[in-house]
C-alpha cells in the first residue's frame, strides 16, 4: 500500500524554482498495475524515484504500508529499497564488469545473505526469466531485451512488493519491448505492484490505473481496460 | 548490515580487474614507494654494517697510537716551537707493556720495497710487525706459521706472505722454506696468510710481513708507523688511553706528540652516523610513499566519478552509505596491500642485486623499515581514500543514474 499526500518536490535552479512534484496525492493498493503517462519534463521519473526512495519530497508525506518512509534513517531508507523495492531502468544499469549471474546476485550481497542462500535464488530467477543458458554471459555480450530481462531478475530476486520501471522499454525494439512489458505483467498477475512510466499511449493502456501527469501535477485519471483479470490471492 | 568480507574482496578485485590501467598505475606507484624505502634502508644499513664489519675486523679493544697531534686544532708546543712531532720508537712501544690493563701491544711499520724469487719479482707492502699482530687482528695463517715469538728488537730474516704474493712469485710451487728477496735483504718464507685478512685499508694478500726490527733496517728507520695496544676488556680501554698518553708524554719530555684513538669511540660515531643516515634516506623515500597515497586518492576520486553510475545503481539496490564506504576503502586496502607487497618483492630483489654487485656491503633492510613501509602504505592508502569512499556514499542516487 502506498499513500502520498500532498507531495512536493522543488528543485532549485539558479533563483528560479522547478516545481517537479506540485501536491501530489496519490493512493496505490499492493498488487496495483500503474502506469504514468505524460509529457517530457512532466515529473514522472521524479515522481517514481520518490516512490523508490531514490528521492526525498520537499514536503509531504510518503507513507509504505503505514510506515512513515519519509522519516527513516539512510540505513533504514536502504534497507527498505532492498528488500521492498525493485527498480528496473531505461539504460539497464547493469555492471559491465559482472556477469548475468553475478548482477542479479548483487542486492543479495548487499543483504548480507550468505553465498549458499544466494546461489538457488539467482538460479531461480535466472530460470524464471529464461536467462539460464546466458547466465555467464557479460552485458555487452547480451542483446538489449536480454539485458532488460536481466535487469529485472535483479530487481525480483530480493522480492519485492513493489517494482517501479522507468520507461522499461525506451531502449527496446517493438518485439523485445513487448516481451518486457509481458514479463512485468506476468509478476504484477503474481501479485506484485508494477508502476511503470512510458511515453508509449499503447502501453500505457494496458495497465489497470493510467495516470497522467502535467507539469508536475496528476492531471488525469483513466482506467484501463485490463487484459487479464489480476488474481488477488497470492500475496 | 555490511556484507560478508569475502563478497566485498571478491567485488572489490573484480572493480579493480575491471579498471587495470588505474589499478597498474596505483599499484606501480605504491610499489615505488615502498621499494624505495626497502632499498634506500637496505643500503644505508649495509653501509652501517660494512663499517661495523670493519672496525670489528681490526681488532676488539683497540688503542691505536699514532705519532704527531692529529687534532691540529689551536696551538700546542710543537708547532709553536717549530718542530716536526718526535717519532714513536720501539722503545715506546716496550712502555706501554707496563701496564696490567694491556694485554698486548703490537708496534707497526709499512712500507714498500720489491720482494723477489729467481726472476720473479713485484712490488708489495711490506709489513713490520710482531708475533702479537695475529691475534690482536684475528687473522689466521693458511699455511707454515706467523712471525716468531721474540725480542722485539731481534731483526730475525722470516716472511709472512699473502696469497697473491705466493702465487705470483711461485705459481704452483711451494713457498714455504723458501728464501726471498725483499729490497737487498734475504727472507726465508715461514708463513702464508689465510684469506680471512682483510681490514681497512691493508689487503694482506697484497702484503708481506717482517719482523718490524728487520722493517726498521730495511727502510733504514727507527720510527713506528703506529702501535695497537689491545686492552684486556673494554672497561680497560679509558684506563689504557690515559695510561698510554701519559707514559708517552712522560717519554717525549712533557710533549703530547701523539694521538690516541680508540676504536669503539670512532665506531660509535660512525654507528650513529650512519644509522641517522639510513633513518634520514628512510624518511625520503617514506616522502614517496606520501606522494603515492595523493595519487591514490586523485585516482580514487577518479575512479568514483568514472563509476558514478555504479555507485547509484548500488545504492537504488540497497547499499548503505556505510557499505559504499566499506566497498571504495576495501579496494584502496586491496591495492595498497598488493602494491605495498610487490614493492617488498621489488625491494627485496634490489638489494639482492645491490648485495652481489658489492658483495662487501650487506645491503639488507631493516625489519623496522620494512613493517614501516608495509603499514605507511596501508595508512596512507586507506586514509587518502577515505575522502574519495565519502564522496561516493553522498552521491546523490538520481543524479548518479541519470549521468550518462
Ligand atoms: N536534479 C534536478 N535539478 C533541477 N531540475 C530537475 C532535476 N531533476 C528534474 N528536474 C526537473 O524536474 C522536471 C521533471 O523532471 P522529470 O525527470 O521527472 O521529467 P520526466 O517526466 O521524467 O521527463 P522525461 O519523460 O523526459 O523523462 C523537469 O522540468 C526537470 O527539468
Ligand atoms: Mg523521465
């Protein structure tokens, strides 16, 4: 469950101030299907890097499932976003120096999970993403969707509740794109919450909850036509 | 929540692999460092106990006497009056037996003459000197026997001769019993030196030596180059210095017309010199290990902003400020710790090679210098990365990411 109400977020450029987050109020049930539409320069990345605690408010509150996030500790803020939080980027963000295996071990590591809990969870979300046979491969010898599909074993492997993509698919071609946007659908019928920003009408319409932002203001509301009906029973 | 050490060294080697033009640089420049140190340390303490070496191989307890004021420093009556310094004779020498505090004493002369057998013939130092001499100076006799144990006034026809005198005069045949010529005189060959005789100064393989009567005739003196005195311990060797320079004054009619060393106190200085030597060389080359540890941390600080991305991934997957510093300071230690190590190899390797160039300098670095330059390294490491592990932690995670 996420609430946030009347959210802030200024920036402070020279003597003018950029409001990126204008009082947004916005209430998210665990196992939602969002997506955040809008303009460039909108707020929506900002708006999801607050979601992710990547971000404070300037004002507001932020509260994840009933807790106060706003007022943790760094320690405490990091330890939310490993364990609660799953983050899947537009430029992958994967470290070209690991292997397929070794990017999504690293959130466990960060952890303090010892290796032989680590290796059957890797292993599993390897498998789970088709990604067993590349699994020693390095980024740059994996295509684009294969990399997403990476990125995104990472950032379930610690199991979340909560996974936020920003413009998932920016940097795909139609048909990875599209395998991308199924995959993140298949773990939200699973019950995570999936939050994703797109510029992408398409796309965007096949969430749940279509939010549309103007100028750092939720300017709109659409319900989506919900390709398949999500199941609520597993947590 | 820091993680388990083996995932930060395994993460922290894998960061440094991926980087290895950095990670050659750091390692290069630490290992300079620390191979500076090594070395540098390594030669002034081999001077320092060449030195030793040296002094210890003259004699222990020694009074060296020597004719003439040495420390000629200010006046005194013989340059006032004019005079040339009154020579030390054989006479002096007997003098200064009179103590119980002298074990022995032995009087010598040098010169050079030409010492020949058939038609074989070089020039040589030529030694005058008394049965004493072999023990005061710890030599050792290879073959036949040293001068013989008489009067020190009998001028009795023996030779002792270094090694390289038999072989160029004899080759393969033997000397001893032979008869040579040194200068007009006949010498009958009692004695070879053994290879131990070294010590400043006189190389005895170079040398021949006589009874220092039959010396004192063949150059036609009766002055001594100088006198050992050897004391019979070392608290003794004040008692013997005081002892020998007033019996001399009292000889030479009042005049102190002699100068008296003693060995330990000339070994003294030379210790102290040259161990501030090795501490001052020392401290340079620590200078550059300093000089490392701000390139570490220049390209610490390089390496966190070519990582930018890195590091704000890290922390959008959960890492703690404190883990981001525990990871940057790990791979600081890993490459202080792997360039300090190799600098010891490369250190260790220099002396080595220091030690066969110049076999009489036993250039070995002090244990102090090199648990020295083990741990400057380290400090110096982690401390100039502390700066460079901060500014990584504040990274501010959106700006990270968005940084292409
Ligand atoms: N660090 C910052 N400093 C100053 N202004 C910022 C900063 N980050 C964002 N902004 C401003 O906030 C506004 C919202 O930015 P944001 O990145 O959220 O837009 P967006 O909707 O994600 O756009 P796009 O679709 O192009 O990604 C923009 O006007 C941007 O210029
Ligand atoms: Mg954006």
């Amino acid at each position: 469950m996420i609430e946030l109400s009347h959210i802030h977020r200024n920036f402070q450029v020279g003597d003018q101030t950029v409001h990126a987050l204008d009082d947004v109020t916005l209430t998210i049930k665990s196992g939602d299907y969002v997506s955040i539409m809008g303009p460039s320069g909108s707020g929506k990345s900002t708006l999801l890097n607050l979601l992710g605690l990547l971000d404070q408010p300037s004002s507001g509150i932020y509260r994840l499932n009933g807790k106060d996030v706003t007022a943790l500790s760094d320690i405490e803020q990091a330890r939310v976003r490993n364990r609660e939080i799953g983050f899947v980027f537009q430029m992958f963000h994967l470290v070209p120096r690991l292997s397929a295996a070794e990017n999504v071990e690293l959130p466990l590591i960060l952890a303090g999970l010892p290796p032989e809990q680590r290796r059957p969870r890797v292993a599993e979300a390897l498998e789970e993403l088709h990604l067993t046979d590349r699994s020693h491969h390095k980024p740059d010898q994996l295509s684009g969707g294969q990399r997403q599909r990476v990125a995104i074993a990472r950032a379930t492997v610690t199991r979340p509740n909560v996974l936020l993509a920003d413009e998932p698919t920016g940097n795909l071609d139609h048909t990875s794109g599209q395998d991308v946007v199924r995959i993140l659908e298949d773990l939200n019928q699973r019950g995570l919450t999936l939050i994703m920003v797109t510029h992408d009408p398409e796309m965007g319409s096949r969430a749940r909850r279509q939010l549309h932002m103007l100028d750092g203001r939720l300017d709109a509301e659409l319900a989506g036509q919900a390709p398949d009906t999500p199941r609520h029973d597993t947590p | 929540m820091i993680p388990h050490s083996p995932d930060v060294a395994r993460f922290s080697w894998g960061a440094l692999r991926g980087y290895p033009a950095r990670t050659l640089l750091m390692l290069t420049a630490m290992a300079i460092g620390v191979a500076a140190v090594v070395v540098l340390t390594s030669l002034g303490e081999g001077a320092r106990r060449y030195v030793t070496g040296e002094f210890a191989s003259l004699g222990t307890n020694l009074v060296i006497v020597l004719p003439g004021r040495s420390e000629t420093a200010g006046l005194n009556p013989t340059t006032l009056m004019g005079e040339t310094p009154r020579d030390l004779t054989l006479d002096d020498a007997l003098a200064l037996t009179r103590s119980y505090n002298v074990r022995r004493i032995a009087p010598i002369n040098v010169g050079s003459a030409d010492v020949s057998w058939q038609s074989r013939s070089r020039e040589s130092v030529i030694l005058g000197a008394s049965h004493e001499l072999l023990d005061i100076r710890h030599w050792k006799i290879a073959q036949g026997r040293f001068l013989p144990n008489t009067d020190l006034d009998r001028a009795t026809p023996v030779a002792v001769i270094g090694s390289t005198i038999r072989n160029e005069l004899f080759g393969a045949k033997p000397a001893l019993g032979e008869w040579i010529r040194i200068g007009d005189r006949r010498f009958r060959v009692i004695g070879i030196m053994g290879s131990e005789g070294r010590s400043i100064g006189v190389d005895v393989q170079e040398t021949v030596i006589i009874p220092v009567a039959a010396a004192q005739q063949l150059f036609n003196t009766t002055s001594l180059f100088r006198i050992l005195v050897e004391a019979r311990s070392r608290d003794a060797i004040q008692p013997v210095k005081r002892f020998v320079i007033q019996t001399l004054q009292e000889r030479h009619q009042g005049i102190k017309d002699v100068t008296v060393v003693t060995q330990d106190a000339v070994l003294a200085t030379f210790d102290r010199i040259l161990g501030a030597l090795t501490y001052a060389v020392g401290g340079i080359a620590a200078i550059s290990l300093a000089v490392a540890g701000i390139l570490i941390m220049n390209v610490m600080l390089v390496a966190v902003s070519q990582r930018t991305a890195e590091i704000g991934l890290l922390k959008a997957l959960g890492a703690s400020p404190r883990q981001i510093i525990v990871l940057i300071l790990a791979e600081a230690l890993l490459l202080s710790l792997l360039g300090a190590l190799l600098g010891l190899l490369l250190g260790e390797a220099g002396s080595l090679v220091i030690r066969h160039a110049f076999p009489v300098l036993p250039a070995q670095a002090p244990i102090w210098a090199i648990v020295t330059a083990l741990l400057v390294a380290i400090i110096t490491g982690l401390l100039f990365s502390l700066l460079p592990a901060r500014r990584a932690a504040q990274l501010d995670p959106v700006l990270a990411l968005s940084r292409r």
